[in-house]
C-alpha cells in the first residue's frame, strides 16, 4: 500500500465533512418522511401530512425559517371526548335512578309505577237500577218526540188548532 499524500487527506476529509454537513441540510429542505410513517398531499399554500401510527393530520408550509407544521383540530377527538362525557353523565344519571328505587336494580320487572295506575281508568258497569232508569228515560223522551211529530202532521194537515 502507498502512503496517502497531505493533499489526499484533505480532499477525504473535505468529502467527509461535506457528506456530514449535507445530511442536516437536505433534512431542512422538505418534511421527514421517516420510513413512510408520514404521507404528504400538495395544497394551494404548502403540504398536508398524515402521521399513519397516530393519525394526526397536520398543515405544512415553508417559510423563511424553514418548514413548519401546525396540527389540524381533530373533530373526531372532539366528538369521541363528547360521547365519553355524555357516557359519563348516563351512567351517573342511573346510578342515581337506581337509588330512588331499589326495585329497579334487578332485572325483574316491577309492578307500574303510579303515573301508570294513574291514567288507567276503570268503569264500573251500571247496576240493573241504572239501566232501569236509563230504560225509562229513553221510554219518555221517545213518547215525546213521536208526540211532537203527531202534532205536527196535524198542524200541517190542518185538522189541528195553530
């Protein structure tokens, strides 16, 4: 093997330095990518990125400092915070309900409550005095009204007084 010469040397060195120097710089120059955990979609004012391990879809743009990427808000992580809240709220309300009344706490059915006896309505039927005097009723108030039309066609034909 030949010995290396100074001017050798410094052309390794400068390669090496340069090989280092230009990792960092070409890192600055466009979003990571990191073995395909991001995918980029173009927009009109820069990059749209996905993270595919969390789902996180952010807004990137280059300005003079370099890029930058702002997380947009994630309805989903609203709506999934919502949905635990009103979880919550449900089970707190029958733990609750459940105390009022023990009987509701098994899953035997329970006698209604009162609202329900409530708006059943039972009606006695009527007696045989009751259908007696309907009877009799109905009796009178047909004699009248075939009376009146008796009346009538005599007023009509004339043979009655006006």
């Amino acid at each position: 093997m030949k010995p290396m010469s100074a001017g050798n040397l410094s052309v390794i060195a400068a390669l090496g330095a340069l090989c280092l120097a230009g990792s960092p710089a070409l890192a600055e120059t466009a979003p990571d990518s990191e073995n395909g955990r991001y995918t980029f979609s173009s927009t009109a004012d820069g990059l749209m990125r996905l993270d595919t391990k969390t789902g996180t879809v952010s807004n990137c743009n280059n300005s003079a400092a370099g890029w930058a990427c702002y997380a947009v808000p994630d309805e989903r992580k609203a709506l999934d915070v919502e949905i635990g809240r009103l979880q919550a709220e449900n089970d707190r309300l029958k733990a609750q309900l459940a105390s009022r009344d023990p009987a509701k706490g098994d899953d035997k059915p329970s006698a209604p409550n009162t609202a329900e006896n409530q708006r059943k309505l039972e009606i006695p039927l009527p007696s045989d005095q009751d259908m007696d005097r309907v009877m009799s009723f109905l009796q009178r108030a047909w004699k009248r009204l075939v009376d009146m039309a008796n009346q009538m066609q005599k007023d009509v034909s004339g043979n009655g007084r006006i």
